[in-house]
C-alpha cells in the first residue's frame, strides 16, 4: 500500500467525521465513515496492510474520543483483520457485498461498544434505545455509504498500491489480482 494517498484520504476521512457527520444525522444516529474506509481497506489492500491501516485510522480516531485510548483502535483492528480474512470468498467489487459486510461488521463493533459502555457506565436505562439507534440505525446508515465510498477509493487504486481484482469467481484465492 502507499502510504501518503493513505494518509491523505485517512485525514480526509477524520475531518469529514469530526466535521460533517454530526451534521448528517438521522434520527440520533451519525454514519461512521471511519469504519468505512477501514472495510474499504481490508477488503482490497494486502492483509498486513489493511491491519496497519485499520489500527492506525482507529488510533487517530481514539484521540478525538473522551473513551480510553485504544477502544476505537482495537475496534477497527479486528474489523480490519476479520474483513482481511474473509474477502477472498467474496464478490468485492458488488456494491451488494460492500453494504453487507460493511453492515455486519459496524453491527458487530457497535453492539461490542454498547456493552463496552453498559459494563463500565451501568446504564441499562437506556439500553433499548442504544440498541435501535446506536447499533440498528447507525450501522443500516453507515452502510449505505460504502458502495460510495468503495467506488471513489477504487477509481484510482494505483494511487493506494491496492489489489486489483481480474477474476469474476470468488475463492480463486489471489490468481487473478496484481498490484498496480
């Protein structure tokens, strides 16, 4: 992977979430665009890779939290590695494939972060509401940007060193994709 046009579109990435997601809201819930690019990532860089570049968007991103360093890293770190090992049985390049897995795997870290926040703040009063709108709304909302997201990362994916898949069948296991 290039590392530059990474951190460019990583810092991009971190102001647009600081900046504009609050503002694109719907109904309490705010896209998380950050989680995005790192299943943008995981799914079309090389696995080491998208594990560096999903640990690293998660540390920038932990220092605009007032949670514990290292929760939104970690987060995306197995994010990261989870989407890494699974992409090569999929159609990556569907827009269908990116919104499911992008849906699955922001469930999957939203509902860890609401129990992270019940156990250590006890605030089951508000548990019904966390679950519908912090992990439903939120992740359906999050993954309705990720064929948007995936299309404007993978317009130029030489300038991201990223896999370039040639084949048209899942589980080739990498004899079609070269770097570009």
């Amino acid at each position: 992977m290039r590392w530059v046009p990474f951190a460019v579109v990583a810092l991009v990435g971190l102001t647009l979430q600081s900046a504009v997601a609050p503002r694109f809201a719907v109904w309490g819930a705010r896209p998380d665009w950050l989680l995005v690019l790192v299943v943008v990532f995981a799914m079309h860089a090389d696995a080491g890779d998208a594990a560096v570049a999903g640990w690293l968007i998660g540390a920038t991103a932990d220092l605009m939290t007032v949670e514990r360093l290292g929760l939104l890293s970690l987060s995306y770190l197995i994010a990261a590695v989870s989407v890494a090992s699974m992409r090569d049985d999929l159609f990556r390049r569907r827009a269908i494939t990116q919104f499911v897995v992008t849906l699955l795997v922001c469930l999957a870290v939203r509902i860890a972060w609401s129990g992270y926040r019940a156990l250590l703040y006890d605030s089951a009063e508000a548990t019904a509401r966390r679950i519908v709108i912090d992990c439903l709304v939120a992740s359906l909302y999050t993954a309705l940007w990720a064929p948007l997201c995936h299309r404007a990362v993978l317009a130029r994916p030489a300038w991201f060193g990223l896999l370039r898949q040639r084949y048209t069948h899942a589980g080739l296991h990498r004899l079609g994709e070269a770097r570009v």
